[in-house]
C-alpha cells in the first residue's frame, strides 16, 4: 500500500479549503505521535501562513519530547468550531483521541476530515483517509506527502519527522526498518535534522524516577506457559518510584529482550484502567491479534489495549518433597 499522487491532491485540495486546521493526535503519545504532530503543524504554518493551525493532545507531552520545537504550543483542550477542518495523525480510531466522548460530532460528516496512519487496523474514519500500512510510521507518510506536494521540509520539521520515524523503528533496529526508512533518514538528515539532539533526548537520557519506574518493571517479569515475558506495574509503583505514566515508554523494549519468548507485555495500571502494551520478535506470533480480544489494536509485531479494571497480583509457589510427592500452593 502507498500513498499515491490523488491522496495527497485530496489533502492538499482539503486544507486550503479550510478557514482553521486542528491537527489531533492520539492519547498517550508516543514519538511518533508527537513528530507527525509537530512535524505537520509546522509544515502547514510554513505553507499556509494566512491559516490558524492547531496542534492538540488530550495527554501531556512526554518530557523527552519537549526539546522538538514548538512542542510547548500544543494544547490540551480546543473548543471545535463550525468550519474546523481535522487532520488525525497516527490514530487508528476516534476513541485513542480522547475526544470520542466529549466531541462526538468532530467524527460525523459535520466535518471534513483527514487521517494519516500507518496502523493497518485504522478503521477508516474521516472524510479522506490516507493509510500505509507499510510505512515504518506516520512520520514517513508525511515525508512523502510533503515531498509529493513541494512543502518544503526545514531543519526544525526535519527533526520532528526523524523522532517519529526513529522512535517508532527503535532507533532503526526494529524488523520494520526497510531501505525505504533508510532513505528517508537520509532525506531529512540532507534536510538539516538535528540527529544528535534527538538521540541525546530521547535515547541517551533517563530521569532517576524513570530509571527506578524500569526497575520494578524488570523486576516483576515472569515467564508465562505460553511462552511470554510479562511484567506488570501498578498505581503504587509510580508513586513508589515517583514516576508519572509516560516514563514507562520504552520498558517494554528491555522485557522483549528476553531470549526464547514468544511475546512481552506490560500492564500497567492507570487511574482505574489497565493498559497493556505487547511486543514480539518472532514471525509466526501476531500480537494485534492478541490486542484485539481486549478491543486494542496496533501492529502484528507491537500493540496494546486498554481495559477497565486494577491488577491483582496472585503468587504460585510449588512444595517439592524429597520422595518427589508434590503440593502446590496458592496465595493471592
């Protein structure tokens, strides 16, 4: 799947028909989240200064993507108007928005819409959809629309692509690295991206709260009959660790690295709901697949979902005698 010439028409026709552009972005952002949101917003502010363009987010910004720039001048809550035209970004559906409930109206035909994702579970929502599957990230879509319709790409929208396009490859190590990130590295690299800020922020830098939040993470993984690594925080552990939520992003890479798993998964509990998140290294196993059963989603390598609920911990232990009689006891 690509995203051809009359796509990015239909996008280009859409937005300058457009008095105000509100670009969204799913809850609980991620890099790639974040760089495809800023990364657009800026384009569009370049290209189209005459227009009020709009970046926001339900969920604070992680700290490790404040060094973007204007990453400070997203918001939190809008009031939508009549008129408004949206463009999501790396949503799969109108629910991961957070804006579903309180702003049912924003995902009729009321108004016009665009989605740009690359989650091949996107449930084709808006009035224009462009999906590839494919691509790496939504970060890599918007590259190639920009350069399909000579928006011009500067050193600080360059280095908002690289995050998501990094971020969303695992620093270029993840199976979904092809020669075509490779040359869209490149592409923005040439463009003027700031790589080594990017790498200091994100990958080489940790606050200690972070640090002590993976801890327990690594601490409480256990390996499942089924072949998974699992691990599980709960309310407690950030407080413990004084952690907020977003610090978790990332743990799961480090419990994936367990050798012979089949999957990971963290679960982590988040003001009355339980969030997992699934990983997998092997062909053969489809964690979107998995994700789906609790209504979540993603990629057949990395998904999640999220369920109302608490986490219960329950501890198995085994009596082995020396006549090799065996008692199993159960605690909870």
């Amino acid at each position: 799947m690509t995203v051809t010439k009359a796509d990015t028409a239909r996008v280009d026709s859409l937005i300058r028909d457009a008095g105000r552009v509100v670009c969204v972005c799913h809850r609980g952002p991620d890099g790639d989240a974040v760089g495809s949101l800023l990364g657009l917003g800026l384009l569009l502010r370049n290209t189209f200064p005459e227009k009020t363009i709009v970046l926001l987010c339900t969920d604070p910004i992680p700290t490790p993507f404040h060094f973007l720039p204007s990453s400070a001048g997203i918001v939190e809550e809008y009031d939508f108007q009549q008129g408004d035209m949206l463009i999501f970004v790396d949503t799969a559906e109108p629910k991961l928005t957070g804006l579903l409930d309180e702003h049912p109206e924003i995902f009729t035909k009321a108004f016009r819409s665009i989605v740009i994702d690359h989650h091949p579970t996107n449930s084709l929502y808006a009035t224009h959809n462009v999906i590839d599957s494919e691509a790496s990230s939504t970060c890599e879509i918007i590259v190639t629309i920009a350069d399909q319709l000579g928006w011009n790409i500067d050193p600080d929208i360059a280095t908002c692509l690289l995050t998501g396009v990094y971020t969303d490859t695992g620093g270029l190590l993840h199976s979904n690295t092809s020669s075509e990130v490779y040359r869209t590295v490149a592409r923005l690299l040439r463009s003027g991206a700031r790589q080594q800020d990017m790498v200091r922020a994100i990958f080489r830098t940790a606050k200690l709260s972070t640090l002590k939040l993976w801890g327990r993470v690594l601490e409480k993984i256990s390996v499942t009959p089924e072949g998974g690594a699992v691990s599980a925080v709960t309310e407690g552990d950030f407080r413990a660790s004084g952690a907020d939520y977003t610090e978790l992003t990332g743990a799961i890479d480090y419990v994936n690295a367990v050798p012979g798993m089949r999957f990971s998964m963290i679960l982590s509990e988040r003001g009355g709901t339980v969030k997992g998140s699934l990983r997998t290294l092997r062909d053969d196993v489809d964690v979107s697949a998995m994700a789906g059963r609790f209504s979540g989603g993603g990629h057949k390598k990395a998904a999640g979902f999220s369920i109302p609920g608490k986490l219960q911990p329950e501890v198995r232990w085994k009596v082995v005698e020396e006549q090799n009689e065996e008692l199993d006891v159960s605690g909870a």
